[in-house]
C-alpha cells in the first residue's frame, strides 16, 4: 500500500531564507508526482507537476525534485516571502489505479515578516 | 479561467438529513472525484467518476454515494448526515486516462458541518 510522507509537519523561517520541503513515499512506481498548497480553510492550488521520467520542474521561485528510486520528491522555495505561508502538500498518481492520488499529511509553513 | 467550483463553501445540517454536495468543471474533464480532509488524517477519497454514470468506490465510501448524470458535474450524497461526517470536503477534476495524467484541479471546499 502507497504511503505518503512529509516531515516536517510545520517550519517556521523568516522571510528571505530559502527552505526546502520533504516528501516521501514507500512505492516506487508512481505515474507522477504534483505538489499543491492549501490557505487556510481554502481548496489546493496545484504548483508543480512531475512525471515519472522527470527529474525536476520549475515555477518561479519554486523548484520540485524526484528521485523515484529513493522514493524521494523535496519541493525548493527561493526567497520566501510572507504570502509563502501556507500548508504544502504532496500527492503521488499510482501505477495501475486510474488516476487516483495518495496525499501526505502536509508541511505548514510559516514565513515570519 | 478555467475552474472546479463547489456550490457551497459552508453548510450546515442537521443529523438525519439528506446533503447534496454539487460540483462542476468546465475543462471538459473525463476524471471527477470527492475527498474530506480532516486534521491529522490528510485527504481520503471518498469516490470517483471516469465517465459519465460510471463511479469507482474510494478509501472511505461508506455513508455516501455519487451521481454523474453529465459530464461536468459530479454530486456528493450523504443520505442521512452523521456528526462524525462534519468535514471539508473537496472536489477534483482531471483529463481522462491512465497514462496522460495532467495532474488535477481543485475546487475551493465545501466546509460541511453536521450538529
């Protein structure tokens, strides 16, 4: 059974320091990998979108890595500013189960002005 | 702008009630799909939908049922609400197709509570 991970739970860094999020997850055959971030009490902005052939996706300032063999995704955010704050999560696409996504539990980030 | 939209963003029912939970897409989406999130427990799939008047169970069907009588809309149902169903609930939409994933979009909840 796919298991999503993400540690931490909640980061705190003032603004201008750039941090990285991790994601873990135990199956390695993954169509993709899509990183989203949730305000509070709001729906999920989908960020960046990886498929499994690829490496790495860029989006401004945030840079999103895979390492399927390692079971391994760590999202990059350069510079971050206050309106960064946020919860960000992870979800992997499932080889074999028709689109359906597996979520970690998220990484509350706060950006201290 | 494309969109996923959910037609209430709080709702409050009473136990015992029948909840209609609507959303529709306008990007001609093949995929639909119904998650809760609750704190510590993450995002479950509730259901899903790959075509019209087809519906797949997800982790956490029991106590819910779904309706896709057109392409953009997909209905969440709880036939007689119960407090431990207080939740958000979010609708997802995504192309067709097992191996051209796109990724999915999102609506913006529907906080649904339950007293």
């Amino acid at each position: 059974k796919q298991e999503v991970t993400q540690i931490p739970a909640a980061l705190s860094v003032p603004e201008g320091e750039n941090l990285v999020l991790n994601c873990s997850f135990t199956d390695s055959a993954i169509y993709n990998l899509q990183w989203f971030r949730q305000d509070p009490g709001k729906g999920l902005t989908s960020l960046l979108l990886i498929q499994s052939s690829q490496r790495e996706q860029t989006s401004g300032r945030l840079n999103a890595s895979l390492d399927k063999s390692s079971g391994r995704s760590t999202l990059y955010i350069a510079a971050s500013q206050p309106g960064d704050s946020a919860t960000y999560l992870c979800a992997v696409s499932r080889r074999g189960a028709t689109n359906k996504l597996i979520f970690g539990t998220g990484t509350l980030l706060a950006v201290q002005p | 702008d494309v969109k996923v939209t959910q037609s209430s963003r709080y709702l409050v029912k009473r136990t015992g009630e029948k909840v209609f939970l609507e959303c529709v897409q306008d990007m001609d989406h093949e995929n639909m799909f119904w998650y809760r999130q609750d704190p510590g427990l993450g995002l479950r799939l509730i259901y899903f939908s790959y075509d019209v008047k087809m519906k797949e169970k997800g982790d956490i069907p029991e106590g819910y049922s779904v309706s896709r009588e057109k392409k953009e809309r997909f209905s969440l149902i709880l036939e007689s609400a119960s407090t431990n169903q207080t939740s958000m609930y979010l609708c997802a939409s995504s192309i067709g197709g097992v191996i051209h994933n796109y990724g999915y979009t999102f609506g913006s909840g529907t906080r649904l509570t339950v007293v």
